[in-house]
C-alpha cells in the first residue's frame, strides 16, 4: 500500500520523503528486511536458500515492525467489519493480525468463530486518532470491553422477537410465509432461537459506533478529572521502585526501536532521497477550533452516513472520510482535490481580481 509521502528539499540539495509508520508495515520490504548472504546466523555463515536465513529474516521483520509501530501505538484505532456477519473488531494497526482478531471473536455457537483470518471477509469501517497515546489505548481497552460485555450479556431487546424482525426474516414464497406466520404468529415478545440470537448478538456495526459517541464522553469527564496528566497518586516504596523499572526498561527498548528504524532509513535512503519515519501526527487541520492538543479526535468513516448511528457527538470531534481503496488495508483521509477555499478560520469572504482592482 502506498504512504503517500511527503517531499521536501534540504539544503544539501537532496530530498527528504517522509513515511507515515502506520501506512508501511505492509511493505514487503519490511516482511522480509534486506539481509546479506553468508551472513553469521546461529554462529555460521547461511546461505540465503537456507531455513536458518529465511526463519531469521522472517524474526527480523517482526522485530521491524514492533518497533515502526512503536512509533504511533495507541494514537490510532482502526475497525473492520465482517461483510457477512457484521462483525466488529478493532486494531492498533492498519492491518489486521490473526491472532488479535480472533481473540475478539467469541464464540455464539457452530461456525460463529472462523478458523483463520479471511481477509476478503473484514473491510474498513472507520478510524479514530488521538493526540495522546494513553488517551488512545484507554479507549481501546474500553471499545473491547464494551463490546464482549455486549455479547456476553445481551440486552432483552436485542434477542427478543418483533414485529421488524419477523417481518425481515418472512420468506418471500406464499406457501412458506403462511407457515412461517403460523409458527411466529404468537411468539412475539419470545426469545429468538439459537441460531438467530446468535446471528443478532455479533451485529455489531451500529452498536459498535454508539460505543465510540458513548467512550469519548466519559473521556471527556475522565481528561477534566487529571487523566493521562503524568501526575499519580500516593505510591508505596515498592511501587515506586517498580515504576523507575519499569522507565528504565522502556527507554532501552526505545533506544533499541530507534537505532532499528535508523538503520532501516539508512537502506532505503540513496544519494538522491533521504527517507524519514516519523509520526504525522502533527498535521493541522484548517478552520478546526483551538483545543488543547490532547483534546482533539479525528474519525475518518469508510461511509459518512454511519455517524448517525450514535445519537450526539462530542465538540471536541472532527468527522472526514476515509480514501477509496481496493486494498484490505485500512487508506488514509481522503484527499480533496480541485477544491478551492472560499472561506477560512473567521470565514472572512475571499476578495476577487475586479474587487481589488
């Protein structure tokens, strides 16, 4: 999938391309990172055709990628949905990982929980982006809690038989609709069967952006409250020692991601293009009104008209859409083009050549 990247011209007279992390972990280039033959491998020269090479190639592009992901987690929540259940899942990436989805599939009864990722099956439903990476995996933890509270205990109103539930189900044939209005006839208000409850339970797609409206308030009340501020409570000497651990072990790892995306721009970069990683999380958006930078959420929707799901959003929420792709991997915004701007900040009107004339 392509970055998009953003050019710019530095004073050496070479050009500098910016990658966005969240939009190259597809790469195949980063699957499978260039590694020299007869390097030492387990303490021999491999070659490239053996399994030693390929299974350390392999382990190094994981290794890659943890670290390029490092760079943006908890700043992006991407969700897919199921064309076919409408099945919801979220993702800190904007590719799916089999083992993450699966874990948030449960299981409804005979064939409700796939055997593997499909990933003709699961399409892009819409994006969330933070400013502040705590406030990101708060809300992530709270999306995934919501939605298996959800499934695992439904509402009554959602597993009960209605009017507009018979009335989608009733089979178009004459014969089988008078049978059908037999057996249902005097069942409404009962619990629907198994297989249906089943069927209404992993419907998720409305549910799952009421979530999103109903998860951004109660963060609004929770950044009001100090959260994600840096400032803790009274901590014991045991919890205190604890955390400095913890620090310590954070920053060696963010050295080691760091000198492993360096050495990554290094074998991208030529004499001629000089290729960054870097977090564009810094991009402006024009007219949006000045906020605190850890307030602002940006949602990108597959379809706009979902929105509508939730009943109110909050202020603090800026709605666009997501690019027209044929990939599985999650696009970016959409970009306008052709567009002029008539209007901007103060909406003060644009002067025209005969007016300044």
């Amino acid at each position: 999938m392509a970055s998009q990247p953003v050019q710019t011209k530095t004073l050496k007279g070479t050009f500098e391309k910016i990658l966005d992390p969240t939009k190259i972990g597809t790469w195949n280039i980063i699957r499978r990172p260039p590694i020299e033959n007869h390097s030492v491998i387990q303490g021999k020269p491999r070659e490239q055709n053996s399994n030693a090479f390929k299974t350390h190639q392999y382990k190094e592009g994981v290794r890659l990628r943890k670290a390029i992901n490092a760079l943006t987690h908890g700043k992006n929540i991407f969700v897919y949905h199921n064309i076919r259940t409408n099945q919801v899942v979220y993702s800190l990436t904007r590719y799916l990982e089999k083992t993450n989805v699966l874990k948030q599939l449960l299981y409804h009864g005979k064939k409700t929980v796939p055997a593997t990722l499909r990933k003709d099956m699961w399409v892009p439903y819409f994006s969330v982006h933070f400013n502040d990476s705590k406030i990101g995996l708060r809300a992530y933890h709270l999306l995934r809690e919501f939605s298996m509270q959800r499934q695992l205990d439904p509402p009554r109103e959602m597993i009960t038989i209605t009017e507009k539930f018979l009335s989608q189900k009733r089979p178009r044939s004459p014969k089988e609709a008078e049978e059908f209005d037999e057996k249902y006839n005097d069942k409404i208000g009962w619990l629907m069967e198994k297989k249906d409850r089943a069927r209404a339970v992993m419907d998720q797609k409305a549910t799952s952006v009421a979530d999103v409206s109903a998860v951004l308030a109660i963060q609004e009340q929770e950044i009001q409250d100090g959260f994600a501020d840096g400032k803790r409570g009274y901590l014991t000497r045991g919890a205190r020692r604890r955390r400095r651990a913890a620090r310590k072990k954070e920053e060696a790892k963010q050295v080691g991601h760091a000198e492993r995306i360096a050495n990554f721009e290094a074998t991208l970069s030529t004499d001629k293009v000089a290729y960054k990683i870097q977090d564009p999380a810094n991009e402006s958006t024009e007219g949006a009104p000045v906020r605190s930078p850890t307030d602002m959420v940006k949602i990108l929707w597959n379809d706009l008209h979902n929105a509508r799901w939730a009943e109110t959003w909050p202020e603090r929420v800026l709605h666009g859409e997501l690019d027209l792709s044929r990939d599985h991997v999650m696009p970016g915004a959409k970009p306008i083009y052709g567009v002029e701007i008539l209007a901007d900040k103060q909406f003060k009107e644009k002067k025209t050549e005969e007016a300044t004339a």
